[in-house]
C-alpha cells in the first residue's frame, strides 16, 4: 500500500513499482486517478484508516509506504506497525520525538522491517566519506559543520480560500486540530508551518546530519542551543542554527555539531577554509585537517593534508537502491540501513533543533535522552502534540 503518491511520494511509488500494488491512497483525488491509471490493478482509497483499521484487508499486505506531510506520518505508521507490516516512511520519520519513539517501539514489538526514506543515503558518495573518514582522513573529528540552504519559511499564515474540488479537506488535516483551508499549504507548502512541518530544519536535516551520524556513530546530545530570528507561532523560521555537544562515546571523542539552514550560512569557516563556492554540504573538521562534502562529491583538505591522502579501498558495499533495500530486507526479513533504529535518532536530533529554537531561543538546554526530557518546560511541551479525535493511535 502506497499513502501519497504525488510529487515525493511518486518517487516513493515509482521505487516500489515492480511490487504488488494492492491500494493506492491519497487526499487528492486528481494525483491519485492520475496515480491509478499506471497501477489499474490496484484499488484506490482516500481515507488510509479504511484499510489500515481492518484486519483482514491488511492480511493481503507485506508493507505500506508513507509519504504524506510530516504531521499524518505517525498515524500512517503506527497504525500499519500495529497490524505487522513493514513500513517505509518518509523524512523526518515524524512530526514529534514522542511519535518517532512510539514508532520504534511498535517496529521492535511487532517485529516490522522499516526504512526511513533518506534516499542520499544510498548513494556511493556517502559510502567513501564514511569510509575516509573511518580510516582517519582528517584525523581525530571533533568538529562538525552542517549549512543547507533550502528555505521553508513564511512570516505568516496563507488566507483562507475555497477548498478545491479535488481535495479532501478534513483528511488531509488529519491528526492535526481543525482550520480552513488555504492554497499556501497543499500541496507543498506545508513545510513552512509548524502544524504540519517543521521547516527548513525538518525538511532537510536527515538528509544532511545521515552524514555525521553515520561516519562519526552519532546516537544523542546531551545539550544544544539554537538561534535565529524572533520566533514566530505557526511559521517556521527564514534561518535557523543550532549547536548540538555529543558526549564521548567509547573510543569516540566528543564531537560538537553546528546546524545552519535556510539564510544561516557558516561564511566564516568556509572562507577559511576556500570552501565559499560549496552550496550545502558537511565539512568535518579534525586535529589532521579537514573533509568536505555535499550529495555527490567530497574534498579533503588543507593542500599537504590532502597530497598526502591516500582514500582505502572501498569497503561498504554498494546499495541496490534505498527502496530495494527496504524490499529485499522485507523478503528477507533484514533491517536495511536506514531502519527506525538508526532512523529514530538522526530524527530526535533534528526535531531537537526546533524545539530548542520555538521554546528557548538563544539558550543552551540540556538534553536526557534516557528519559526523553529537556531542563525546560516550555521545550518539553513541543516533545508531542495531542491528536483530535479520530485519529489517535
């Protein structure tokens, strides 16, 4: 079962379209017959919770794959987790840290195979940056700097308009409190408010932070502080930066992790550095030098450091695709790179960033991961959102 198949969830559609496509489901009527006429065999819904409530329609399913804005993901999920079927989510894997920790629970009682859809992930670039970075490219990492540039802001709510005639309305609200429609939010625009997204941050912060996570083996911090403008109640910010410390871990060295999105850019480090001319990306800054990368390529520097760089051979294994992943774990009953495990985490961790920004702006929070809590209230508020009725799981 395929949950929004339009704009990235047709990218979801399309990376599971040698499947068995029994429901296709989406809240707007004129994506999904568009989706319908390429799968005529599989049946078309709009309300997920038709197929998803009933025992015995999902007992005709292996997995379902989620792609609706951020705040219908948890519901989505939890609800297929509930029933036994693999889950393949979108990022961020939720809207609140709460629902991304009740989502892993439901995946390890239910024994789910689950991927979170960081599709960069997947790529070969990653693979040797993680590996340079393994083998000491940089030396010792205890800096890391993360900028993107993608903005998913708005300085106020869009005015209420006519719902269109191909929309359902109600549905695509969801678990989220009742409020008229405005042409600003489906079907993208969403992600500039903090009732159904979370930015720029939450748009584009699994993508970018996957990177250190997986090369420095990243879990949680144990205290952040994010700035930027004032913030506003329903809108989420035109920049935003947070600093995240990451405690000694074994053998790992404490590693302090800067985030900028949107209009925060770290100039000053990339001019140092004359990395001006890199759009976004990651630049990991160790005691022997330093490596920069974005999506595709990567760059170790300064000049002696990388003369005297020699990259090892290639030793994680080149990745069928991150759907296949997902697919062939599902078959094969094997968590894929990116399951709620490792996707929980990398999930807290920018959703973090948020929170510190709307509820302590400018103010360093410590962060209990074990017990899920900050030292502020006001934070701890934003750490779950109550659903309305109907759509509680």
């Amino acid at each position: 079962m395929v949950i929004g198949v339009a704009n990235r969830g047709a990218d979801n559609l399309a990376g599971v379209a040698s499947e068995d496509l029994r429901y296709l489901c989406d809240i707007d009527r004129q994506a999904l017959a568009a989706a319908g006429q390429k799968f005529p065999s599989a049946k078309l819904v709009e309300d997920f919770r038709s197929v998803l409530g009933d025992a015995a329609l999902c007992r005709e399913l292996d997995g379902v794959v989620v792609s609706t804005p951020d705040h219908t993901h948890y519901p989505a999920a939890m609800m297929a987790l509930q029933q036994g079927l693999d889950v393949y989510c979108e990022k961020p894997l939720t809207h609140t840290i709460a629902q991304a920790r009740r989502l892993r629970a439901a995946a390890r009682a239910n024994g789910c195979i689950t991927q979170m859809g960081i599709q960069i992930h997947a790529n070969e670039n990653y693979r040797r940056v993680v590996e340079a970075i393994g083998a000491g490219a940089v030396g010792t990492v205890r800096e890391v700097i993360v900028w993107c540039g993608t903005n998913w802001s708005a300085s106020e709510l869009p005015k209420p308009s006519e719902v269109p005639a191909h929309v359902a309305w109600d549905l695509w609200l969801g678990p989220a409190a009742e409020r008229p429609y405005a042409d600003g939010y489906h079907p993208m625009g969403w992600r500039r408010y903090w009732a159904f997204g979370g930015g720029s941050t939450a748009d584009m912060g699994c993508h970018f932070l996957d990177l250190a996570f997986w090369a420095l083996q990243l879990d949680a911090p144990t205290s952040l502080q994010a700035d930027g403008p004032e913030p506003h109640a329903e809108c989420g910010p035109a920049a935003l930066r947070c600093e995240y410390a990451f405690p000694q871990r074994g053998a790992r060295a404490p590693v302090t992790l800067r985030w900028h999105s949107a209009g925060d850019r770290p100039n000053e480090a990339l001019a140092q550095r004359g990395l001006e001319k890199w759009g976004n990306g990651v630049l990991f800054v160790g005691d022997d030098g330093w490596l920069v990368s974005d999506y595709s390529k990567h760059a170790v520097g300064p000049g002696a450091r990388k003369a005297a760089w020699k990259a090892p051979a290639p030793s994680i294994a080149k990745s069928p695709g991150h759907h296949r992943e997902w697919l062939d774990g599902s078959s094969k009953r094997v968590q894929p790179s990116c399951s709620f495990e490792y996707a929980v985490p990398l999930t807290e961790t920018v959703l973090l960033a948020n929170v510190a920004f709307r509820a302590a702006r400018g103010r360093k929070l410590a962060w209990d991961a074990a017990a899920m809590r900050t030292d502020d209230a006001g934070a701890n508020a934003l750490l779950d959102v109550a659903a309305r009725d109907g759509w509680r799981v």
